[in-house]
C-alpha cells in the first residue's frame, strides 16, 4: 500500500468524504483527491501532518509498512571515525 491507498482506506473508515477530510484538515479536495489517486508529487510533511491529524492518527500510521521497517543502522551512520 501506498500513502495515498491509506489516507483513503482510514478516511472511508471514518465514513468521510474528501470535502470533509478537507473541511477537518484544511488541506484542499484537490490535493487530496491527488494524493489518494498517487499523483501528487513530493507530498510535505506539514500536509501528511494535518491529514494524520484529521484521520485520528500519526504521521508514521500513513505511511508504507515497508518506510516503517527501515533500520536505523541503514539510515544513519552513528560510528565515530
């Protein structure tokens, strides 16, 4: 699953439309409808935030399982040179 799969999957849970995720999140219909049909490019973080926000869930619960399992070894350096 996609971003845009689960923003839709939690908004239809919550038996909204877009125009009322809209109205909740303050991130427009369009850039919704965008974002679920997967072309929106470069979504922000301040727009994930406050679509999070209004689903009743954090950031981290709209993302893909497989940015969830990145290992932090992967992802930062931490060994003194």
């Amino acid at each position: 699953m996609q971003i845009g799969d689960i923003v839709k999957c939690r908004r239809l849970d919550l038996s909204l439309i877009q125009k009322e995720l809209e109205s909740r999140s303050g991130v427009t219909q369009s850039m919704i409808s965008k974002i679920e049909n997967g072309s929106a490019e470069n979504v922000s973080i301040d727009v994930l935030r406050k679509l999070a926000r209004a689903l009743n869930c954090s950031l981290v619960d709209l993302l893909p399982e497989a940015d969830k399992n990145i290992s932090n070894k992967d992802s930062y350096n931490t060994e003194e040179k």
